[in-house]
C-alpha cells in the first residue's frame, strides 16, 4: 500500500467517490505512465487493478484523476 500525503487531500476531497470510503482513479506518472482503475481508500492506494503489487511511490505521482473505473 501507498499512503498519500496531506499534498492530495485537496485534489481527492475535490472529486466524488466511488462508493463509500473509496474512489477508482486514474493515476498520471511523472515518467508519462498511467495507471487505471487504482483504488484509494481513505489516502492510501491499496490496489492497482491487474497488479500483484503497487508499482509506485507517492513522488511518482503527476495526478490523480477520479474517474470511478471508466
């Protein structure tokens, strides 16, 4: 798991949930990556759909768009 620092707590708090407590977003990396349907509980990434891991830090992070798995 990733813990998100108070930095995204105004771009997450901006954008609705998902369901309770979580949001699917799209995660934009600083390298050009992108990584869909990442979920985020409460601050912290806990899964990146099709992973067995979670294949960032928080300083690779551009953006984190909600888009609720869409």
């Amino acid at each position: 798991m990733v813990q998100l620092t108070e930095r995204w707590v105004p771009r997450l708090l901006s954008q609705p949930e998902t369901g309770m407590g979580y949001q699917i977003c799209t995660v934009l990396l600083k390298d050009g990556q992108r990584l869909d349907r990442v979920t985020i509980v409460g601050g912290v990434i806990t899964k990146v759909e099709g992973m067995n891991s979670i294949p960032l830090a928080e300083a690779d992070i551009a953006d984190i768009l909600v888009t609720h798995g869409k």
